[in-house]
C-alpha cells in the first residue's frame, strides 16, 4: 500500500503528463468540404486534414483542441481532443425518412452530418418538407448528433418558397415591429414644409430621376448645366435621415435589416414602403428632403470643387433607362421638351466623366444583366438578358463621383464610412509575377500598391496576348471592405471611395448622411466603431447570400423545365477540380467535373486553364455544354463538355 508522500507523488506526476499533453495540443476552427473529410485551421493560418472518421465527431465551425498523428502515407492529420466551443446549434435542412427512421440534413457548407430525429417530434412533416431545426445534441463524444424541429417551413412547390427560405436560413428580419408603427403614424406629406424650414429650396432647378420603369424607391435625381468651365453636375440624394432620429424604433429595424433586398417577385425592403416608396422617394412633381452634392467639373471631367448642403427639391421628370437610351441615341421625342437641354448636358458631362475615369483610375467590362420575370404561382416565367444602356452609363458616373466626393469630405471630417479595396491577394503574388515575365508584360513597379496595381492594370491593357490575363487577374483579387479608414480602392483606381447615394436601401449610407449633415448643423454624429463595421459587412454578405440562394433555385428549376438540350456557354471560374460554365442566354452557373475525363487534363493554377495536348479549356473560352445531372432539392447543376 501506498503511503501519503508516495500518492502524492504519484499524482504531481499524473498532472505533469496531462499538462504536456496539453501542451502539445494545438486550437483550431473546423471547416467542412464537399466530401466527408474536412480541415482544421489553426489561428496562426495552419491547415491540417481530418479524415471522415474525424469529422463526423464534429461540426464546421467548432473550436477544438486537437492533436496530431500521421497516416500510413505518413502525411499528418488532426484529432479532436477537446471541444472548445460551438455556434452550429441551429439550422435549416431537408427532412428525409429513412425506413423507420427520420433525420434533418442540414443546408449547411461543409456540413456531412444528418441529424437524428425522435419519431414524436415528427407529426405532420413528410419528406422533403424543408424545416428549422435546434442541435439537441453534439456528435463529440459518440458521432450521433440530435435535433428538434422547430418549425415547418414549407415545400419547394410552394408559391414563394424560395424567397421565405432564404429569410429563414440567413436569419433576416422580415417583420416590421408593432413600435415601427406607432411612429410611422406621425409621419406625413404635410409635414415637409416645416421640415425644410433652413434648408435651401431648390425646387425650381429640373432635377431627373433615371430608372427601371417600375422603380418606386428613387434616391437619386440629376441635373446638369453648362458654364464657362465645363459643367455644374448636381446629386439630390433623398434624406430619410430627416424623418427619424438614431436609436428610434424605425432605425433600429433599418439597422437589422442592413439593405434592401430585392428577390425575384418581391421585395424586402430595409424602410416601410410608406417611407421607402413614399415621403423619402424622390416621386415627381413632389417637394423632397434631400442631401445634395454640387459638384464643379472641367470640361475633360475632373473635379474643381463641390459643395454638401441640406436642400428642397422636387424631380421634374421620371424617366426610365430606356427613355434615356433612345434620346441619347438620338431620338428627342421620348422626353418632354422642357428637360431636352438638360438630358443633353448630364450626357455631355457625365461622358467626361467616363472618359477621365479611363485615363486617370480603372473601368471595368460591362457585363450583361439578367432580368427574372415571376409568375403568380411565383415561379420564374422568363429570364431576360440585356446589356447595360446608355443611361445606365450615365447614372453610373454621376453616382461614382459624388461617391469619390463624399469620401474626400469625410477624410477632412475624420470620420465616416469607407469603402476599400486592397488588391491582389497576398498567396498570387508569385503566380503574377510569373505571368509579368513569361507573357513579356512591361512593367517594373509595385503591383502590391495602390498606384502600382493601376499602372500594371494599364500595362496588361496595352499588351496583346492570346490569353485573358485581365479576366485571370480579376480572380487573384480579394473583396472590397467596410473601413473606418479611408484607403485606396484599388480595383477601381480610387485614393478613396464610399457611399452615401442610397440611403433608403443600404444602412451605410444613412449612417453616411448623418455624418455629413451633424457636420453641417454642427450636432453631434453618429459613432462609428469596430462593432458596426462589422455588422454592416455581414449584413452585406448574408443579405447577397439569400438573394443568390433564391435566384438560383428559381433558375434551375426553370432550367428544368426547358426542352432544350445545348446550351451556349462561357467558362468563368475554374479550379483543380473542373470549370464553373454560365449558360449566357440566362444567368445559370453549373460545375463540368473534369477529374474523370477520359484523357487525363493538367491543371495550371497560374493560367486557370485546363489543358492536354489535344484539348484546352480556359477562363472566358466559350463552350458548349448538356445537363448531365441537376438536383433540384440539392440546388446543384452538373454540366458535360459538348
């Protein structure tokens, strides 16, 4: 038997061996794939394989403490030891019976795992039915995670489906507060005059809106003049700001909601219609709070000055793209007399503008637009494919320099909401550097600066290879980010860059408003911090995540009721594993799996090309392509090289 000192000893020396095991073990985030192996990425940017036995134990997105060991290949792989944390404790998922048993999978990346369901918490829900469901419980220590319906959200047939899936799975605010309400009821048209009292009233100056036909949330109108040195170009951004304080029930709820979002068939909007489409919108033949920015430009389209005010004004015109279109391609007769001179200026300075853009800072290709059409069964009927028209141009520019305006004022108030861009990702700066020198790309600079990106964009511009290389360098690039620091936005050839000509729809932007105009009255402005940068971008993010979720589920479902067999195609992103191809009559991505080809293809991760000695596919080439496999459910298009 033991004696006191000895067990002591003992477990003194117990603890050390867990102590350096711990030690030894390393932290990490969990990611998922599409097989059933998955990644644990450590905080110093680590990333080490969990084979499939390893993965069921855990979710993506768990916190764990794991250890190392080396397969019979003696390649390293983790092992989870510890559970740290976990955020997937809910979701949204397809219900599916299997013989006597039920069980949810989750619509969620990366995720292998189906969830087991009691058979007395399944009453009512049949296959297929799409449901949000609780995590009840975790498969660290057995394998066999749990959950609980709660709720039914519907089946794909459903009118509308696709659009309430996505505000469910994404977790938007859908339902305007009974507070909102309360508030809304002191808002009238009656109100506006007094509201205007110290603002100035420029209802006389022929202001325009320029938009889809059937846009009723303007907030923006135009107007242009000629003088001595070019051309005064006015912005009249509408100024929600003005009907509702910080903090107020109705920007609370603008604040969950982040942007307006547009679903095909119906709308979410970030405002109440009754402001939105109403007292904000900048309607014609109505007097309008607005935030206006004059802008002065020379006549090759550089600024000279501009000037922020709080103003009353009132749109003279509503005018569709198409309008605009057709009177700048020369016929006069589709715009009343009365604003002919003025469309003929805002078209004079804004092509100034456009061609100062191209000499001095970067313009993007055009790319067309696709217009979905949705029935009453709320079904896409049509997909209708246009390019971009003369008066979306012109829109375009004037909204892009009162934007680089904006910036440049706040930068001299020390505060504000940017918009930066950083260029190329860091891990292809070796693979741009290979494509300078083997495509024989003159120059010499800097491609990791500001400057030095624009001058290198220009100089590929200028040299004329067979290969895409501006559309291989698009993919090297990162995103552009929420900042507050003003900085370099440098896809666009920007020093700086934010917004603020959308105010009714995007939060940002009425945070950008309230900047300005505290500066303007001299009050105290909002604060912006870490906090709200944050939020904003992932509203951002999770807001185009449900929109491309409904878009393309509505898209493959038309796709699958469609007799054709081909179809035209181009190649837009590729990888190690095959080719993302868009079927250009309709917007519609699918994946060509090109590991089993029959003739083995070689990957060039520089080039983003798929190639063998007899067949080659690259980024941008036109193909085309068959339905090889599209799963509805799954939202998943399989395609096949024709």
């Amino acid at each position: 038997m033991l004696n006191s000192d000895s067990l002591a000893q003992l477990k003194a020396l117990k603890s050390d061996i867990q102590t350096q095991q711990q030690t030894k073990l390393k932290r990490g985030t969990v990611r998922g794939s599409q097989g059933r192996f998955g990644f644990v990425v450590t905080d110093e940017g680590e990333s080490f394989f969990l084979a499939p036995d390893e993965m069921a134990k855990v979710f993506p997105g768990d916190v764990i403490q794991f250890s190392e060991t080396t397969d019979d290949k003696d390649k390293v792989q983790a092992v989870p030891e510890t559970l740290i944390s976990t955020e997937f404790k809910h979701c949204t998922g397809r219900f599916q019976k299997r013989g006597k048993a039920q069980f949810v999978e989750p619509d969620t990346h990366g995720s292998t795992h189906w969830l087991y369901i009691p058979p007395d918490a399944c009453e009512g829900l049949e296959d297929n039915d799409w449901v949000k469901c609780e995590v009840t419980r975790h498969p660290f220590n057995n394998g066999k995670p749990q959950g609980k319906i709660i709720a039914k959200i519907g089946q794909l047939s459903d009118a509308g489906f696709e659009r309430q899936y996505a505000i469910e799975k994404f977790k938007l605010s859908h339902e305007w507060p009974e507070t909102t309400f309360s508030e809304l009821a002191l808002l009238a048209e009656e109100n506006i005059e007094a509201m205007a009292a110290g603002r100035e009233d420029l209802t006389h100056i022929p202001y325009v809106t320029i938009d889809s036909e059937h846009t009723r949330d303007m907030d923006d109108a135009l107007f242009a003049q000629a003088n001595d040195t070019g051309w005064l170009l006015s912005v009249a951004i509408a100024d929600p700001s003005s009907w509702f304080g910080m903090n107020t029930n109705l920007d609370q709820e603008a604040a969950r909601r982040c942007n307006s979002l547009y679903f095909p068939g119906r709308s979410l909007p970030m405002l109440p219609q009754e402001l939105s489409n109403g007292l904000c919108s900048l309607l014609e033949n109505k007097n309008r709070l607005a935030l206006v920015c004059d802008i002065q430009l020379d006549k090759q389209g550089a600024v000279t000055g501009f000037e922020f005010k709080e103003a009353l004004v009132r749109s003279q015109g509503k005018l569709s793209y198409n309008q605009v279109t057709q009177f700048i391609d020369g016929d006069q007769s589709v715009v009343d007399a009365a604003l002919s001179e003025h469309i003929t200026q805002l078209h004079l300075a804004t092509t100034a503008l456009n061609q100062y853009r191209a000499q001095h800072n970067l313009i993007m290709e055009d790319r067309a637009d696709y217009y979905l059409t949705v029935g009453d069964n709320g079904k896409l009927q049509t997909i209708y494919k246009a390019d971009r028209n003369s008066a979306q141009k012109l829109v375009e520019e004037a909204m892009l320099i009162a934007n680089q305006c904006c910036a440049r004022h706040l930068q001299t108030l020390g505060t504000g909401i940017f918009v930066q861009h950083a260029g190329f990702r860091t891990e292809r700066i070796g693979d741009i550097k290979t494509i300078i020198e083997e495509q024989g790309i003159e120059f010499n600079g800097d491609f990791t600066t500001a400057e030095g990106y624009k001058a290198f964009i220009k100089a590929v511009e200028a040299k004329q290879t067979e290969l895409p290389i501006k559309s291989i360098l698009s993919r090297f690039l990162t995103r552009s980010e929420f900042s507050q620091e003003a900085g370099p936005h440098t896809g666009m050839g920007f020093e700086s860059y934010t917004t603020f000509t959308s105010p009714i729809r995007k939060y940002n932007d009425l945070v950008v408003h309230r900047i300005i105009k505290s500066q303007l009255s001299q009050q105290k402005g909002p604060d912006v911090n870490d906090k709200m940068i944050e939020r904003l971008q992932q509203g951002l993010i999770s807001g185009r995540q449900a929109v491309n979720l409904a878009e393309n589920w509505l898209k493959l479902q038309f796709l699958e009721n469609l007799p054709q067999k081909e179809f035209a195609g181009k190649i837009v992103q590729t990888n190690i594993g095959g080719c993302t191809v868009q079927l250009v009559d309709f917007g519609i991505e699918g994946f060509v799996d090109l590991r089993k080809s029959k003739k083995r293809l070689n990957f060039d991760k520089v080039y983003l090309r798929h190639s063998n000695d007899t067949t080659s596919y690259q980024l941008d080439q036109d193909v085309t392509v068959s339905i090889k496999n599209l799963d509805i459910q799954a939202r998943k298009l399989d395609l096949s090289f024709v």
